[in-house]
C-alpha cells in the first residue's frame, strides 16, 4: 500500500472504532437511566407504599374492589409526583387513579395493548402515550385478577440520549476533521516531495542532469533529502564533465603526440630513403643530412621523455621527496642560463638565504628550467628576466618574470593544456613540444602546491610557483 492509501486506511480505522465506542456509551448510558427508572418504579407499586390501591384493599373480594376502584375519580390528595397510576378493571378499562402533576400541561395516559397484558406475572415495558407526544416506562402488575399500571414519563431519558448522540456524532466529526487536516498536512509536507523527487529521478534516469529538486520547507526531512540529493546531482555533474573533458583532451593529447612523433620520425624516413636511393652522394649533402637526422631524433627523445613525465605524474607514483633549499636549487638554474647566453639579462632577488622545501628535486628543477626557458624564448635582448623567492607564512612563492609580449586572458586559460602553443604560426623546432607548462603545473600539484599566471599583452608575464615549505626538523628548545 502507498503511504496516502496508509494514511486513509488509517482514518477510516479509527472512524470505525469512534462509532463503536459511541455506541456502546450510548447504550450503556441509556441502560443506566432506564436502570434508574425502573428503580422508581417500583416504588410506587401497592405492596411497597400503597397507593391508589392500598394494602387493605387486598383483602376485599374481587367484586367490590373493581367496583369502588372503578368509580373512584383521578386522586388529587395534594400530592406532587410524576408517576401515572392506573388499574385495569375487569372490563379491560383503564381508570387512571393518579396522573403527573409536575411541570406545565397534561399528560396523556400510556397507550396499552390489552391483548398483552399478563394476569399472572409483572413486566417492565416501554410505551408511548395516547397522543404520541410523550414516552412512558411501564410497569405492569396483576393484583386480584385486576393489572395496576404504573407509569413513569421518560422524555427527559430519550432527550438526554438524543443529546448524547448528537455530542458524540459532533464529537466524532471534529475528530475526523482533525484528523482529515493532520493527514492532509502529512501527505503536502511529506508525499508531494517525494513524488516530486520521483518525477526528478525519472527526468535523471531520462538523462537530464541539471534536473534540482525544490528544496521547500526548510528544516524538514524532505527538504535535507532534496537539498543532499542536489549537491549529489551537481557532484555527478561536474563528475561526468569532468570525465568527458578528461577524455576529450586524452584523444587531444594522443592525436598531438602523434602528431608531433610523426614529424620527426618523417624526416629520419625521408633523409634514410634519399641516402638508400643516391639522393646524399655529396659529402656536405650527407653531413647536412646525418645532423639533421641526429636533432629530429634528439626532439623526439626530449618529446618522448617528456610525455614519459607526465604520465609518471598523471599515476601519481611516489614523489622521491627530500629536503631541498629552493634557492641554491634556483640559483645553480639561473647560473646555468646565464653561462649558456651572455647576453640575457637574469636576476635573483631572495628575502632569506634558504628557503626549504620537501620534494623531488629533479622534478622540481625540471619545472624550474622549463619556466625559466619558456621565459627566455619569449623575450629578446636585452629584456631582463626576474627570478624572485619570498616566503609567505608557511608558503614558498617562487616569481619568474619577463618583458615579453604578453598573452591575452584566453591564451592564458589555457597554457597548461599540453601541446598547447599561444602562437599557432611559431615553428616546433624554437616553440618546442608544448608540453613544458604541463610538466610544471602536474610537478606543482604533486607537491602540493599551485601555479598562477599573470600575463598582460605589451609587458609582460609572471608565473607564480606556490609551494608548501617543509617544517623544521630540529626539536623546539627545551624550557628550563
């Protein structure tokens, strides 16, 4: 069963008990007062108090008691009660000896059927008056071969019993009612969001990720679930665009890299053809040629070893970390630059002597060198390339900038990408792979760190390398 066919079953259950128990309220009460009744009753017949039939009239033959209690007219002895006393004579009339004089108006005898009225035994019965305005309890007793007739007006009983129902019915209804209300607030509040979120899991199964679920009412349950199942959804959203976009730049990657491999291994193909056909009969033609061969082959070894690279830093395999001093490391780079082209202008500026950080030092001078060279190629002299160390807390930022061309903000978005060349037109042998500031942002974020470019056209560009510094070894002084 659904939970509204739940809720109904659930109402309709407790209407039926409410009926039961109103019944048995009702008919119990109205036994209790009938009880009550009786009970007065029989304190009006003529063994007990006496009454229009005394006790010494019982010893009179027959004859002339129905004769005098015949003739005899309604009692008005001055008493007040609400009883009717009557006897049945002989002749099957009913002589009312003492009718209710409480209250306002008359009250009609009790309507009797002769044909059953007992001569040998006393009954107890319910009756309605004459004019059928009233109803009488009946108690009917054989006296003498006569029936006495006493009668007590129940009206107040059957009002109080109409009453009743009518308490509990309205009773009932408000119960009903209310809880009509409570299961209409449960099923707006509690179905509505999850039909509403069946309706959203069908539009998701159909396809649809940017499906949300209204989160309404907040701090209930419904609402946490909508609101958890949403950061779900956008989590497997960005999941499923990330992976799409992971495989789109896989297949960019492995058509550049072919690409890139196809060029090379062209003209070692080619020079190798033209040998094998006489085409290199001429020493310098052949000299020409084996060098050329030999700087193809050596791009495509540095192409290979750096597509090596980054697929050992796509598996994260272990970095072999150790505590490295960033500015001796930067230093002997800088150095190195400078000693192979004299005339470029490169500049150190650090704010302490070291700055030490844990890491792999042989990936983490390759990203140097790489930023470093990127620097370089795209300035001339005598532009000056600035090399700059600071510490930031407990951050390393290592700053190289130049006075190039600068880049546009959409070059920039995409440096990183690998085989990715802001100058479409510069040629493979002087841009390179296209693969050195890949190389730098997968070293970074193996350490732990972050590479940010600032690039204006006109004047220039600044790579930041933020990385963690490694902690201090040594023990804290001990205090005395």
């Amino acid at each position: 069963m659904s939970l509204r066919a739940r809720l109904l079953a659930g109402i309709a259950f407790v209407a039926a008990i409410l009926t039961v128990v109103s019944a048995i309220i009702t008919f119990t009460t109205r036994q209790q007062l009938i009880a009550q009744v009786d009970a007065r009753l029989e304190t009006f017949t003529p063994l007990q108090r006496g009454g229009a039939i005394r006790a010494r009239d019982l010893g009179a033959d027959r004859r002339g008691l129905a004769e005098r209690l015949t003739g005899r007219p309604v009692s008005d002895d001055g008493r007040v009660s609400d009883a009717f006393v009557g006897v049945v004579g002989t002749d099957g009339q009913l002589m009312t000896q003492f009718a209710p004089n409480t209250g306002e108006g008359t009250f009609s005898p009790p309507r009797l059927d002769l044909g059953t009225l007992s001569l040998s035994t006393s009954a107890m019965t319910t009756v309605d008056s004459e004019d059928g305005q009233s109803t009488f309890r009946m108690l009917t007793q054989p006296i003498a071969g006569l029936i006495v007739v006493t009668a007590l007006p129940i009206d107040e009983v059957q009002a109080t019993i109409a009453r009743l129902v009518w308490i509990e019915v309205l009773g009932s209804a408000t119960i009903l009612l209310a809880l009509a209300l409570v299961g209409w607030w449960v099923l707006h509040l509690g179905i509505r969001p999850v039909q509403e979120m069946t309706a959203a899991a069908a539009l998701i199964a159909a396809g649809d990720l940017a499906v949300r679920l209204p989160e309404t009412s907040p701090g209930t349950e419904s609402a946490a679930l909508a609101a958890s199942l949403n950061v779900m959804l956008g989590r497997i959203e960005q999941a499923l665009a990330d992976r799409s976009e992971t495989e789109a730049r896989l297949r960019r990657f492995v058509a550049d890299a072919s690409h890139e491999l196809r060029t090379p291994i062209t003209t070692i193909r080619g020079y190798a053809e033209l040998y094998r056909h006489g085409g290199l009969a001429d020493v310098a033609a052949l000299d020409d040629a084996m060098r050329r061969t030999e700087d193809e082959s050596a791009r495509m070894g540095r192409l290979v070893a750096d597509m090596l690279t980054l697929a050992k830093l796509d598996v994260e395999r272990p970095l072999e970390r150790r505590r490295i001093d960033l500015v001796r490391m930067t230093r002997d780079t800088v150095t190195d630059a400078a000693l192979s082209d004299p005339t470029r202008r490169i500049t150190l500026d650090v704010d302490r002597s070291t700055a030490i950080v844990d890491g792999d030092e042989d990936r983490l001078r390759q990203a140097v060198i790489n930023v470093l060279g990127n620097a370089l190629v795209h300035t001339n002299a005598p532009a000056l390339v600035a090399v700059r160390i600071r510490h930031h807390g407990e951050q390393i930022e290592l700053e190289v900038s130049d006075q190039g061309p600068g880049m546009d903000p959409e070059i920039v978005a995409r440096v990183t990408e690998r085989f990715f060349r802001a100058d479409p037109a510069r040629s493979r042998h002087r841009g390179g792979s296209g693969l050195g500031l890949s190389i730098v942002a997968a070293t970074v974020a193996a350490h732990g760190g972050t590479l940010a470019i600032d690039s204006t056209p006109g004047v220039g560009t600044t790579v930041h390398l933020m990385l963690p510094g490694a902690p201090d070894p040594s023990p804290p002084p001990q205090s005395p």
